[in-house]
C-alpha cells in the first residue's frame, strides 16, 4: 500500500515543483518589496517627525496585533465590497508584502536608534545634509544591529506566506491540501511539504546565524 | 550694528528645563583670536561652543557667526556648519570608514570635490597630523591620540574657517595628549580662528590670546593668560585654578 502511494506522490511531482515555485516567488516579490517599505518606513519612524512617526507606529501595531490569516481575508474579501478588484496573486502580494515591511520597520527602526547620537553629531557638524547622514553614517552602522534579524526575519515570512492557500493560491501548502486527497497519508505528504519550505528556508537560517557571529567581531564597511 | 567679530554673542542665554546652563553671555571672538574656554564641570563650556554650530539651539540673544545671524530662519545652517570645524572629546570618528574616507567624506558628498583630488587633499592632512602611515586603518586600529588627530583632519579638510574644540584631550591618556596639542598648536599657527575648551595651560599659554573662565553657566573672568593663570582676579577663578594647578 505504501509503494503505491509513493507511486502516486512520484506522479505529483509537476504539482509540488509549481507549488514550491508559487512559494518562492510570492516570498521573493513581497520580501524585495517589504524591505523597500520597511526601510523607508522605519527612517521616517525615526526621522523626527513626531505626527508621521506616530502614524507608522500605530499602523506596525495594528499588524503585529492582528493574524495574517484576518489580514488576508480583509484584504481578498472586504477590498472587492470597496469596488477594488484583486485576484488571489496580487492580493497575497500586498498582504505579504504590508507585514514583512511592519516588521522590517522596526528591525530597522531599532537599528537606527542603536546608533550613537555622537555620529550623527559629528556628521552634522561637517555639513553633512539629512539623506547624507543617513546614508553615509547612520545606515551602513545600523546595519551592522539590522543584518542579522532582518534575515531571521525572511525566514518567518516565507514561512507565513503558507497563509495564502486559505484564498486558494496554489502554494506549496495548497498542494499538500490537493495531494492528500488522491493520496490519504496525511503524515507523509505533509512532511514533504515540511521538508520543501525547509529546503528554502535553511540556507537563509544559515546566513542568519553566519551574519550574527560576524557582527560580533567585524569592524570596517559591513559585507556579505 | 557695531563691529562684529567672527563669533558674537550678545547676552545669550539658555535652559535646559529649570537650568540656567548659559547665562546672559557676551563674548565676541575676532578672526584667528584663539581662546581659551576653562571652569569646572558642568559650568557650561561645552554648551556655550555647541551653540556656536547649532548643536544646541539658543533661548534667548544673538549669537552671530560668520556674519550670519543663527536661530534666523534665513541663515542656512547646514552651510554655515560647512565653515565651522568641531573636535569632539570622544572623537566621534565613523567607525566604518578609513583614515582617509573620514577625511575625504565631507568635502567629496558636501564640497563636491573630485574624489581624486580629495583623496590627495585628505593624505597631505594625514600626513600634516603624523599619521601618513595610517591612510587606510580603521578608527578601531588606532590609538585614541591618533583618533583624535583624524578627527582634526576631518575637520581641516573643509577648510573651515572656525574650529572648536570640545576638551579634545580629556579622553586621552597622558603620553597621547602632547601629539594632539601639537597639532592643535600648528592650527592655531596659520591663523584659525579658535575657540577650545581645556584645562591644557600649556596650550593656553603658548597659543591663545585670551583665557575665558565660566562658572555656573556665567562668564566669570576673561583676560589674557599670563594675567588669568598668574593673577586671577575671583576668588571662583582662584579656587578653580588651585585645583587643577595641585596635580
């Protein structure tokens, strides 16, 4: 009975590599994209203006305080009521997208604030304008606090973008849902599908870690 | 108006909260004067010269640098900053960057200077503080007296034509002191405009023209330093001057 399954799991194939190509490049978009979104946002969240950083506060709350899974259903279900249109795709984009920035904003806010105020002291006193002082002294610091979390972090998005097989994208998720029901061993199609995000996601846990103990030690112009 | 020096305050005064850490100062500083800030900690030497750049922003005065009027919204203060070099006391180096990129920052982003050109502008200074050797190390990789003098270097390659000094000597230990006032010396030499914050009396005596002693956010006594350090006038300036002359 077993090598039957496997037979068919092996017949699956096509379906499982479109479902781990579906992970990926969901993953891929919304992680370039949110770590846009994430930098801008958090040198805005600690750029002085009190009302805007405020604003962004309360929006990062309000997504680290809700489930992804609510999120992504407002966003496919309630947007049409509103008369925008979405298809699975775009809306799994936006939603993923919107919480990997949440997240990299604080990272970076964090990293940002980490930075002595003598730095920024002294790169005022040589004339140095608002985008140069970020740009030449402040961020290439903060990176340094910024890196190793920023990584752990994409490891956790590509892990949540599971959530979109709930508005039916056919991620790797979803194609165990599919597989299970022509093949019912639950145990053994779930735990490759296990093993497909962690095929992804290892090599990001092994930069992660690799980043940390560099960190530790380096000084200089930080490089991966 | 009257006559303006290249740095005039006029009855400035500043709090932070209930503190009144600068009190109703005037004090006006002629091109390539050098003077001499001393007085005991927290009698608000530092704030006073922060000021001078706009890193700490007045109540209530003029203080008037360059010609230019600072707290008036017209006044440009990130060019006004291009004229004005500031020595930290703890350096401030970015930690990032090489000798040479800390030199060459500014005058490549803010100046617009060839990086060429800067790059040989940036190793003559090197060379002019005694560090030619140490072009391509790291802040982490020298000792504090050469960090400071690659903060000097920073500073002069804007070619500005204030600079303040923040006790630039009191986060070195001993043996590094003498290399940083040396370079402090030649500045004072080619006619910068000054004004520096220490108790270095060495340096006073041989460079400045005038000692200005401040206690409790007040300008005490000012004169030159053979009649500050020989004949002080206060009995604060006194009491001042036998602590720090027992050591």
């Amino acid at each position: 009975m077993i090598w039957q399954q496997l037979q068919s799991l092996a017949g699956s194939y096509p379906l499982a590599l479109r479902g781990l190509g579906m992970t990926v490049v969901l993953s891929l978009i919304s992680l370039v994209l949110g770590t846009l979104l994430g930098f801008g946002l958090g040198i805005l969240r600690t750029g002085g203006n009190r009302l805007v950083g405020s604003l962004i506060g309360a929006w990062v709350d309000l997504i680290r305080g809700t489930p992804f899974l609510v999120q992504i259903f407002l966003i496919f279900f309630i947007l049409p009521e509103l008369g925008i249109e979405l298809d699975a795709f775009t809306a799994g984009i936006i939603a993923l997208t919107n919480l990997a920035a949440c997240f990299i904003c604080e990272i970076v806010a964090a990293g940002i604030r980490s930075v002595p105020t003598g730095q920024v002291e002294a790169a005022l006193a040589s004339g140095l304008s608002r985008w140069q002082r970020m740009r030449q002294v402040v961020l290439p610091q903060a990176m340094r606090i910024v890196l190793p979390p920023l990584v752990g972090q994409y490891v956790l998005l590509i892990k949540d973008s599971s959530v979109v097989s709930a508005i039916g994208l056919t991620d790797l998720t979803r194609v165990g849902w599919l597989v299970v029901q022509r093949v019912p061993n639950g145990l053994l199609v779930f735990f490759l599908v296990g093993v497909g995000y962690f095929i992804v996601c290892y090599p990001l846990i092994m930069l992660a870690r690799r980043l940390e103990r560099r960190m530790g030690a380096a000084h200089g112009e930080v490089q991966l | 108006m009257t006559k303006t020096g290249m740095i005039d305050f006029r009855g400035v005064n500043k709090w932070f909260g209930e503190l009144n850490v600068l009190k109703d100062i005037t004090l006006s500083v002629e091109p390539r004067e050098v003077v001499v800030v001393c007085g005991p900690s927290g009698s608000g030497k530092s704030t006073l010269i922060r000021c001078v750049n706009g890193l700490e922003a007045i109540k209530d005065g003029d203080l008037v640098v360059d010609g230019q009027r600072l707290g008036n919204p017209a006044t440009n203060m990130t060019q006004l900053r291009t004229e004005i070099g500031f020595v930290f006391q703890s350096f401030n180096l970015y930690p990032h960057k090489t000798a040479l990129e800390n030199v060459t920052l500014a005058p490549i982003h803010v100046r617009k200077i060839p990086r060429t050109e800067a790059e040989k502008a940036g190793r003559e200074l090197l060379a002019k503080v005694g560090l030619a050797d140490k072009v391509n190390a790291y802040p982490a990789q020298l000792s504090g007296g050469q960090q400071q003098r690659v903060a000097i270097a920073r500073c002069l390659g804007m070619r500005p034509k204030i600079m303040l000094f923040d006790e630039p000597t009191s986060a070195l230990d001993p043996e590094m002191i003498s290399e940083v006032l040396d370079v402090m010396v030649a500045v004072a030499e080619e006619g910068m405009t000054m004004m520096v914050v220490t108790h270095e009396m060495g340096f006073a005596r041989k460079v400045a023209q005038r000692v200005v002693f401040m206690d409790a956010g007040a300008i005490v006594e000012s004169g030159t330093p053979d009649e500050f350090f020989s004949h002080p006038k206060t009995d604060r300036s006194r009491a001042f001057l036998s602590k720090i002359l027992r050591h």
